[in-house]
C-alpha cells in the first residue's frame, strides 16, 4: 500500500476526489494524513469524517519560511508517505523542502503550463482572450508551478464567461485529473523521461472536457 500525504488550504475538493477515486477504485494506496496550513482549512472536516488524521500546521506562527517548511516537513515525514500531494495548497515551499520530496510530490495548476504560472490564473486568461484553458497536474520542482507535466484538461472558454464560470468549468476538470495522476503515481506508472512524464503504457495524459 502506498502512503499519501494531502496538504490544502481552504475547501479542499480536490483533496475529496482523490480520496472518494482512492476508496471506489480500491487503489493500493491509503491516504494517511491530510494537512493544512490554516486551521479553518473547510477540507479538514471532511478528512475528519472519514476517518483520516489532520494536522494543521499553520505558518503564521513561524517568522521564517524556513521554520515553517521544517515544521511542515517533520509533521509529513511521521506519517511516512510515498508520495505528497499538494491540493489547493497555498503556500510557497524553499527549495530545501522541495529538493526533499523530489519525484515524489505532485501539485495541480488551474492553467495549461507552461501559461499562467501564480496567481489569479483565470482572470488572466480571459483578459489574454484564451479560447481554451484547463488544469495541470506536475511533478513540483524548486521554480513555481513549474515541473514535469503529469497530465492536463483543456476546457473551453465560452465567450460570456466571468472568472467564476470559467473556474467551476476548470475546476470540475481538476477533479478528474488529479485523482487520475495519483492513481498513476501510485500504481507506478509514471516515468520521469529528460524532464517529459511518459505513462508507461502510453495512456492519454491528456483529457478534453466539452
Ligand atoms: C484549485 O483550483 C486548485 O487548482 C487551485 O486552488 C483550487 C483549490 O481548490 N490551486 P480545492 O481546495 O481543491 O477545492
């Protein structure tokens, strides 16, 4: 059984699909902790209720990012985990914290990377007047929301959208993605080629959403 580790920040449905794809698809893999970094964190209850153990590790008691990560770090390491998944988690990670997890931490991106790195990624895609965007499941690497690509959604953008549309149309693509990627990583499907993710079967690491 592989050992997953979940951090979140706030709502945590993506954190949800993993877990639900994980117990219907009996994965052999168990989702020991879900961790966030503040304590109102709305995803935590759910993990409660399912029997999972939480932490909250909540940076705004540590002066340093350094102290935060190792706090951070410690908190994940006691649950021994094979793979770290980051899941709505937002917080920037040093790169001592991320040279640790190496190969073996995933976070998902509500943009087609290599477009819209940071913030505010579907405000920035309606004004850039993208026709198509979507969701980014990757490997994290040290450079922010970077790292080899696991696998992507593409979504239309329709003409009248506002953020919030656009987004729930983004969003409802992550939580196919994700769990897709985890189940991947788990079953050890994934290889990590001259920085370009191979599935080792060539399944299509590509979903387009109407
Ligand atoms: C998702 O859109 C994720 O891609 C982004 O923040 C949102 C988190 O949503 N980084 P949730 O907490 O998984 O519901």
């Amino acid at each position: 059984m592989k050992r997953i580790v979940i951090l979140i920040s706030g709502r945590g449905s993506n954190m949800e699909a993993i877990v639900r794809r994980c117990a219907q698809e009996r994965w052999p893999a168990q989702i020991v902790a879900v961790l966030a970094n503040r304590p109102q964190a709305a995803g935590l209850a759910f993990a409660r209720e399912h029997g999972i153990a939480t932490a909250v590790v909540d940076h705004q008691r540590f002066s340093t990012r350094a102290a935060f990560d190792a706090a951070l770090a410690e908190t994940i390491d006691a649950h021994r985990p094979d793979l770290v998944a980051l899941a709505g988690f937002m917080r920037i990670l040093g790169d001592t914290f991320v040279r640790r997890y190496a190969g073996r931490m995933l976070n998902i991106h509500p943009s087609l990377l290599p477009a819209f790195p940071g913030l505010h990624t579907h405000r920035r895609a309606l004004e850039a007047g993208c026709k198509v965007s979507g969701a980014t499941v990757h490997f994290v690497t040290p450079e922010l929301d970077h790292g080899p690509i696991v696998i992507q959604s593409v979504v239309p953008v329709q003409p009248d959208d506002s953020e919030d549309t656009l987004a729930a149309r983004v969003l409802a693509s992550e939580h196919r993605i994700y769990p897709q990627a985890v189940q991947w990583f788990v079953q050890g499907q994934l290889r990590i080629e001259d920085g370009v993710v191979r599935h080792v079967v060539g399944a299509s690491q590509l979903l387009l959403q109407p």
